[in-house]
C-alpha cells in the first residue's frame, strides 16, 4: 500500500483554498495534509496488525530462517563471506603462514562451500514461500479494501442519481410555479 498523494489546485478566487483533482470540493492545504496524516496511519496501523499477525503465526524456526536469508541476501554477508574466502587462500597459500591446513586445490574450502550452499538455499527458499504466502495474504487485504472503496464510489453514486432527480422534480416544480405567476400576471393585467 502506497503513500497516496492527493494534488491541490490552487483556485483563484479563494486562494487559501483548493480542490482535488477532479472534484469540486473546496479543502485547504491543512486538510490536505490532514488527510495524507490519517491516510499514513490507516495503512501503518494495517501492516502493523500484518505483522503481529506474521509474528503470531510463524514459529521461531521460520522467523529464524528469515533472518538467515535476510542475511544471507545482504551485502554485509557477501563482504564477510569474501573476506573469509581471502584470508583462507592466503592462509594457505604464503609460504610464511605457520600451518598449512588446506593446501591447493583447497579441497576442504570447497567441501565448506558445498555445505553453506546446501543448507542456505532451502533456508532461502523457505523464506521466499513465506513471503509469497504473506504477499498473497496482503493483495488480498488490498483486493478487499478496493472492493470495499468500489462499494461505497457506487453508493455515493446511486445517492447523487437521486439528488439530481429530485433537483429535477424541483426545476419541474418550480418552472410550474414561474408559468402559474406569469400566466396569473398576465391575466390581472
């Protein structure tokens, strides 16, 4: 859910007021900043109650996995993961180190590099399910709201139909009215 800007056009008779774009009705800046305010809350306070939702129903485990790939996913991990491939090839490479442990080919590194990657990709891809199960819970949310909106434009819509086939009833009547005092004018006359 976007942060939702609502343009103000600036009227010249009245110029501290303003209009949104496409309607006519009259707001100020204040109230247009009113509105993006609870706009801002709404929406905060609905992916507030998503994540205590998320929070409520994931086991430490998954949220643990989360934060793994998060990491996992970072530029902090590639920086630390390299420093470590670095040093290890060094380590093992100059002649001067004390302790050669893995010597070229670097037959263990290759063995540790097989083990990160065979347990990072299904922590990874556990993860990524999650969250597609959380998109997928959000776009409803939103699908739900969108209908909700709908609803109520169509409702406002049928409430306007009806004022202006009254204001219709009420032109009628009084274009009656105005033939009745001409035609009783003229008839004094």
């Amino acid at each position: 859910m976007g942060k939702r800007n609502y343009y103000v056009k600036p009227q010249d008779t009245h110029p501290d007021t303003s209009t949104f774009e496409g309607f006519d009705i009259p707001i100020n800046e204040t109230d247009a900043k009113r509105i993006d305010r609870l706009v801002d809350n709404y929406e905060s306070r609905i992916m507030m109650h998503l994540d205590e939702e998320y929070t409520r129903r994931t086991r430490w485990t998954d949220r643990l996995a989360d934060q793994i790939a998060s990491f996992g996913g970072s530029w902090s991990f590639i920086t630390i993961f390299a420093v470590i491939l670095a040093v290890w090839i060094l380590w093992n490479i100059l002649p001067f180190t004390p302790l050669h442990f893995d010597k070229p080919p670097f037959i263990l590194l290759n063995l540790c590099l097989s083990f990160v990657a065979a347990f990072q990709a299904p922590i990874i891809m556990m993860s990524q399910n999650r969250q597609s199960a959380r998109d997928k819970h959000e776009s409803v949310i939103d699908f739900a709201i969108n209908y909700k909106a709908e609803q109520e434009i169509n409702d406002m819509q049928s409430h306007l139909h009806q004022i202006e086939g009254k204001l219709y009833e009420l032109e009628q009547l009084l274009i009656a009215l105005n033939r009745q005092q001409t035609s009783s004018t003229d008839e004094q006359s």
